[in-house]
RNA sequence: GCCCAGGUAGUGUAGUGGCCUAUCAUGUCGGCCUGUCACGCCGACGACUCGGAUUCGAAUUCCGACCUGGGCGCCA
C-alpha cells in the first residue's frame, strides 16, 4: 500500500509512492528527483554508485509527468525540500509521459487560459490549480453539512423541463423523443413546489444551464447553483442563513485548506457578519454619485455601477428592497408598498453572488404577477398547481458556486474555478 | 451582439518593409557534472493561423476568413 505524500515524514521508515515525476535534476553522480501526488512533492535521491540496478535502469527511461512507483527508506535531510527525501530500493516506471508536453506543469513558463482548459487533465496537476479544486470540494462540502446541520433536506431536481417558465434568461432547447425540451435555468420552480410537498428546508447543488451570448470573465453557460427554500420563513430569515453559510464555508476552508491555501499563496479573511443591508434606492443613489450615471429607479446594475458600489461598500453587502419590476414575479411585493417587493441581491466587492427573496405564496396574487409579467399561467400549470393546495409561506435563494470560490480565492475568470467550462466557444473538452 | 487588442517553435515571448538563415526563456534530444531545489555548463532540434492583395522584396502594410483575450451589453 503506498503513502500519500504529504504523509511522508523524516520519521517514516520504509515507504512506497506512487506519482508522477515533477522534475528531474541529474547533477551526475547524483540524481534528484521530484515526485508529486495530489497531497505534495517529495525528493526521491538516487546515488548513482549505491544505487541498485534496476533504479538505474528505470531512471534511464523516465521522464518529466510519467506515473513512477519508489520505495525505500527515508531519510532526514535538512537540505531537501520538507526535511526529508526517499532512497529508492525500488523505482518502476508504471507509466509513460509522452512528450512534448503541451504545457509545462512547474509553471516555469506561463500558459494562457485557452491553452490550459485545452489541457486541462495537466493543466489540473500543477498544485495552484490542483489547490482551487480541492477548496471548491471543501466548499461544496462546508455548504452540504452547514444545511444538513440545520435540518435540510437534499434534493435533486430535473434538468430536462417542459418549457422556459421562468423568464428572464435564454434556454438551451433540447430534442426530448417527439417533444421540444429546455436545458433548466435554475431549480426555482422545483424547489418551490418542494416547498407545497412539506419538506420545509430544501436544498439542492446542481447543474442551471443559461443560453446567454455573454462573453466575460464572470459568466457560464453551465453553472452550478446552490439553491435554498425555506418554508414560513421570510427574506430576513433566508438572508441571516445566507450570510451565516458564507462565513461557515470561508471559516471551514481556512481550518481545514492550509495547504492548498498556501500553495495559491492565500490568506482567507472570515467576512465578518452581519453583512450590511442596503435599501435598492440608496444603492442607485450611490451609484449614480460615485460613477456620474444618470441611473434612476427601475434601473438594474450594470457594470461600473456593481463596481462602485463594491468599492463603496468594501464588504460583502446586501442590497434589498428592489423595485417589484425588475424582478422575477415569485418574488413577495410588500403589501404596503407593491412596488417594492422582498427581494435581495447578495454582493462581493467585485460582483454579485446570490439572490433571492421571500415568494409569492398566494395563487391569485402569483398569477396575476405571471400575467404582469407578459407571461401566460396557463402554460406552467405545473408549478401554479401545489399553490392552491396548502402552499406555505416560503423565502429562499440561489448562490452561484463559482462566483463564491471565484472571489474567495481572488481569480480573475470564472473558468478558473470550473474543471471544464462551458462558454460560449467552448464545448470541448 | 458591440467595441478594442491580439494570433510567431510544445509553452511563454522579441520583432513596426531588406540588417530574419526570426530574439530570448522554457522544453526535447545528446554530452559533462555528487546536494540540486527555476541546478549549472556545452551542442543540437523546433515557429511566422489561413486565403487574397500591394511591393523588386511581407512575420511586418492592406482586405477577408477563422481563432483568442479584455471591456461593454445581455444575464446570475
């Protein structure tokens, strides 16, 4: 059985790892090689007058990136990297590494974006960007046992739907038999009638699919949503779990991501809660001072505005109370104010993460915001249907995963914190 | 979709009409080297996205196509 290499210590005695080679410096007499796995690089020493054959032999044919098998003992030497190295009794070459490589792993030279998703199982094995995969796993994970904590259930949630009901986004069509099909664009409607089946807190970490032409470093055509509902609970409520969710997963990656973190040279800050709230109207007003944009009521956040607004706030932020709309029509006006409604926009200083709101519970008042909306109920009864039998009061939201690992880890593309990017040239791999 | 900037060895780059038989680094291959850690040294290999045009002469200028990056829009 062989040792994961961060396990490999100056008291280890014997051991055997499996990885792949790193680098190779042969000094002559004496041959270093660095031998990687996901956990770290160990110094594998070969003395070419003590070394056994057969390690001689193998260390002819090996090459930077083949999979090599060592054991030997190990030795406390000040002068390797982690204090220790590994005498090879045994090297096996249990894979080859064609070359050239198409980009180089050390990070020697740099590689551009494109070339590195083209390459991406490679690109992967070099430890910065091995290091945001293992902190997006510890995300999804934090987030996981932060809802189950509390209570949630995890659901799943169909990807395949009838129709675009939701409005708001372009949807892949899809050939489904006979029928016209969509690719889904989120789990809202799912979630919600989740919410009529009695399950009271729901989540669900999946796949939403947007068919918009956008082309930027913030945006995919595959995303994954973390997605929450909430029965008798208002957008107070699901915004306290929201903020509190966030803290736990960056307190959570910071305890148990060192490594990772270090090797991205990144040091986490908590973000402190509660996440200041911000009324639409004073986040318009701030962001027509700061940027000199004649932006009024009714008008969303464009670009400069996001930025200003960041800039101003420095922090994670909340911005609530939006103008009923410009938002989706499950989101809950204020019965005394109806052109505002309960909705909320979770923000990073750099862009938004999250939004959600309290819904729409009452068949009538859901329909005829449907209708508001040009939209026709008749064509999702589907989803109108559970709001006449008992449907709870119910709030909830969705967090894009990427844009969360994005900006806790300082990357400047959102392809970076996804293995396989879907945009819109991109298809392959 | 719009605007801008690009496309040169496997990778990342230099180059702005002849001095390009194309720079440098990294890499690969061969040689030397017993403590490297971006090892060092010597030698070799390897590239101008494609199609047209201008010109005595094009990596370099022009037109078109394809591809890429960034910004904006849309969107979350």
């Amino acid at each position: 059985m062989h040792t994961p290499i961060r396990s490999v210590t100056p008291a280890s005695a014997n051991v055997e790892v499996i990885g792949w080679i790193h680098e190779l410096r042969d000094l002559g007499g004496l041959t270093f090689l660095l031998l990687r796995d996901r956990t770290g690089i160990l110094q594998v020493t070969v003395n070419r007058k003590k070394a056994p054959a057969g390690v001689l032999a193998a260390l002819a044919i090996i090459s930077r990136e083949s999979v090599v098998r060592v054991r030997g003992p190990v030795k406390a030497i000040d002068k390797a990297p982690g204090g220790r190295e590994v005498t090879p009794e045994v090297l096996e070459l249990v894979s080859p590494c064609a070359t050239p490589l198409p980009l180089d792993v050390v990070e020697k030279v740099p590689a551009e974006l494109d070339t590195r998703l083209d390459a991406r199982f490679l690109d992967v094995r070099r430890p910065r960007v091995t290091a945001v995969f293992l902190i997006r796993s510890m995300v999804l994970q934090a987030v996981s046992e932060f809802l189950w904590e509390r209570d949630f259930v995890q659901i799943t949630t169909p990807k395949l739907v009838a129709a675009a009901t939701e409005g708001g986004t372009e949807l892949f069509p899809v050939a489904y038999f006979d029928k016209e099909a969509f690719l889904n664009q989120s789990p809202q409607l799912y979630k919600q009638m989740m919410m009529a089946a009695g399950f009271e807190k729901v989540f669900e970490i999946g796949p939403i699919f947007r068919a918009e032409e956008h082309n930027t470093t913030k945006h995919l055509n595959e995303a994954t949503s973390i997605d929450v509902e909430v029965s008798f609970a208002d957008q107070e409520d699901v915004m306290r779990l929201l903020e509190e969710l966030v803290a736990a997963v960056y307190r959570k990656v910071g305890e148990t991501c060192a490594e990772p973190l270090s090797w991205l040279k990144k040091e986490l800050e908590v973000p402190a809660t509660p996440f200041p709230r911000i009324p639409y109207t004073d986040a318009i007003e701030i962001a027509a001072r700061r940027t000199g944009e004649p932006l009024k009521f009714g008008d969303d956040f464009g670009a400069a505005a996001e930025k200003a607004l960041g800039e101003e706030m420095g922090t994670h932020y909340f911005i609530v109370d939006w103008p009923t709309a410009i938002k989706p029509y499950y989101a809950m006006p204020y019965s005394d104010r109806p052109e505002f409604c309960r909705a909320f926009d979770l923000m990073h200083p750099r862009m938004e993460l999250s939004s959600g709101a309290q819904r729409v519970h009452q068949y009538d008042l859901l329909a005829a915001q449907i209708r508001s909306k040009g939209l026709k109920p008749e064509s999702f009864e589907f989803y109108l249907n559970p709001f006449r039998f008992g449907m709870p009061p119910h709030a909830g939201w969705g967090l894009g995963a990427e844009r969360l690992v994005m900006t806790m880890l300082d990357l400047q593309n959102i392809r970076e914190a996804v293995l396989f990017p879907r945009d819109r040239h991109r298809l392959v791999p």
